[in-house]
C-alpha cells in the first residue's frame, strides 16, 4: 500500500513522543514493504525532501511566518494540502494517516477531494491534559479532535486508557478504536558508549545511586511531586544525586522548588539534553522514575526499559498498562510524593530484585512493544479499511 502520513513533528523536529513514534512507525512500515511519504513541519537545516530509511520526508517550508500558534497550524495545513495534492499527482495514496489534531484540516481536506480514507491516531486529548474544557482555546481543540475522528475510517490509540478516553470525549463506537501499543527501538540502547562511565562521573560519583526523570516541563508530566519525593529520599540516602530532563515552561519554576527543599545541590534540572546525552542518561541511571499526572502512554518508560534501568512509574494512564507491578517495574499511587520517593528507595534497597524486573521488562519490549509486531497491527488496520 501507498501511505500518506501526516504530522506536525517528526525527528529532528521533536517536541513530544509523537515525533518518535511518527518516526519509527513510518520506517516500520517501509520494513514490513510499505511504501511511506510523511509532510511533516519544518526545521532548521533541513530540506525540503529527503529519504531517511526508506521513508520519503517532505518538510513544508514556509513561506509566510504566522506571529501566532493557531494562525501557523491553518498555514501549516494548507501548506500540507498543497504538497500533498503535488504527491498525489504521481502517486495512488490507498491511506491518509493523520497524527493527533493538528493535521486535521488537511486530512479532511484529502478524504473529501481524491476519496481516500484517514486513519487517525490520537496521542493525547486536550480534556485530559488539562482535566476537563475551561475556555474557548480548549474547546476549539477538543472540536478538532472530535472532528478529525468524526471523519477517520478507524482511530488507533495506544492504550486501553486512551481507548476509554476517546470514547468519553468524543462519543466514538467501540469497535471503531484499534489498540495498537507504541513500540520502542532497542538497538539504540544496545551500543556501549566510550565515555559512558565518564559521563555518569560528572553527574554522580561512583558510590552517588543516580535517578534519572525525562519529559517536558509541563504540569501533567509531575516533576513538582518528584521534587518532593526527592527530598524523602535525600533524608534517607543524602548520597543519591537526581536529574530530571526536559525543557518547558515549568522549569525554572522547578528549579525554585529544589531550592526551597533546600536539595538544590542534590537535584541537576538541566534543561533540554540531546539525543546523545539522553541514551548516556538512561544507560547509566540506577532508576528511572516517570511520576506523571496525566500520561497516555509513556514512551519515556520502554526507553528507560530497554536502556536496562529499573523503572518507578504512576499508576496513570498507559504507563499503568505498560509496567506490571513488582515484575517489569513499581507503580506509585498518582500525584503522592509519598508513594513516589517508596518507590525510589525500594528500588536502591533491594538492587537484586530491581535487576529481576529489568530482566522482565527487557523481555516484554520482545514480546509486545517491538515495532516489527506493531507495524504488522498497523497494516492490518489498513488492509481492514481499504477493504
């Protein structure tokens, strides 16, 4: 089949895990004898078309500058709709796969003029960011999204939570949603770095345990309950060193709150890290701990996963569907730091039976979060629609 993939960020653009997994279910599918172009958003110093692994990247350059968000969307998709009708010149698309509700008008747009059909894949809802619509900015998204899977043939979401989520918001059928995992790529992980121990040993000294968190800095992802949970652990084993990832609008705001704990010293916010320091990051920690409040998958998790780091997750969203208690991982109830900093410390007292776990998840990302096993899920999908 011929896919035309649609989403508003795909590597080096990267601002949240739809980026990965745009990217590494595209060249999924092109291993499993698909044929994938992806219109994507711009970057800095990138070209207008490339081929990466077999996928066909086709990144709209702007032509004019929107001073706003929403105003960049609307250009955005017109931009999207005019690469596209250039492709669809050439080519026979049989699938629209649109990415989240940014690309919406576009994939509208192509299923109403050339009659192909969208499938939709829905990484996250406004409502469940946010807890719910409060004003006109977020009732205008959470229409976009009704409204993109209003028209897709199928909806993908990544969990069973995301799948009761869309039902809720949206009023979808039941056998309208397909749960379909993300996946993760292991070899990443598999590549011993020179200077790894050198890296870590400008974080931690040897005898320092090391935990390590990962994601943007935005209310939902609970890095303020890590935090606290950070000052329990330090009054127990003052030794232990932090450092908790990610670039976005709460981060120095975390920083003030490590001051005030007085952990400063203790708790590293560095920002953004590239994607280099970030796999030296995950293969040197002795925990890997993801507190969100809201989370509909976790992709941060199978990273910390397959990089072999015991993982502390909430029992929230799809990371309560991706670790199984006491065997792949610790879950901690949602939004306590109490519970969160028990987490942390079972895994740094008891090191043989975090050893275990990370035995059992390395085995569960084989089994179920391997991208060749999700793109044959994916193409099943397709094969259902187009029939």
């Amino acid at each position: 089949m011929n896919i035309l993939m649609l989403s508003w960020e795909y590597p080096p653009r990267v601002v949240g895990g739809l980026a990965r997994h745009a990217e590494e279910i595209s060249e999924a599918l092109v291993n499993a004898w698909e044929h994938v172009d992806v219109i994507t958003a711009d970057h800095p110093d990138t070209p207008a078309y490339s081929q990466v692994n077999g996928v066909h990247i086709h990144r709209i350059k702007e032509a004019i500058k929107a001073p706003q968000f929403f105003p960049w969307v609307l250009h955005m998709n017109f931009d999207m709709l005019n690469r596209a009708h250039q492709i669809m010149q050439t080519q026979d698309i049989d699938i629209i796969h649109a990415h989240d509700w940014l690309v919406a008008h576009a994939a509208i747009q192509l299923k109403q003029i050339y009659k192909k059909p969208i499938v939709a894949t829905i990484h996250a809802t406004e409502s469940g960011r946010w807890s719910g619509i409060h004003n006109e900015i977020q009732a205008y998204v959470h229409s976009m999204e009704w409204y993109l899977n209003y028209e897709s043939a199928r909806t993908i979401v990544c969990s069973d939570y995301m799948r009761d989520e869309v039902i809720r918001n949206y009023n979808l059928p039941y056998d309208k949603i397909d749960i379909i995992p993300n996946g993760i790529k292991r070899e990443k992980f598999l590549f011993d770095f020179p200077d790894a121990l050198n890296f870590r040993r400008g974080l931690a000294a040897d005898h320092e345990p090391l935990i390590v968190s990962v994601g943007r800095m935005v209310p939902e992802k609970g890095f303020q309950n890590l935090i606290a949970a950070a000052a329990d652990v330090l009054a127990e084993i003052p030794q232990a060193r932090f450092v908790i990832a990610g670039k976005g609008g709460m981060l120095e705001e975390l920083r003030s709150r490590a001051q005030a704990y007085g952990i400063a010293d203790r708790v590293f916010l560095p920002g953004y890290v590239s994607d280099e320091d970030l796999l030296k990051l995950l293969r040197v920690a002795d925990v890997g701990v993801y507190p969100s409040l809201y989370e509909p998958f976790g992709i941060v998790a199978l990273e910390a996963m397959a990089a072999r780091t015991p993982v502390v997750v909430s029992d929230t969203g799809g990371l309560a569907g991706i670790v199984e208690h006491g065997v792949t991982g610790l879950k901690t109830h949602v939004g306590s730091s109490d519970s969160l900093a028990w987490g942390i410390k079972q895994m740094l007292y008891h090191p043989e039976w975090a050893s275990w776990m990370v035995d059992q998840a390395y085995q569960r990302l084989i089994d179920t979060f391997n991208w060749d096993i999700i793109a044959e899920q994916t193409k099943a999908v397709y094969r259902q629609v187009a029939g």
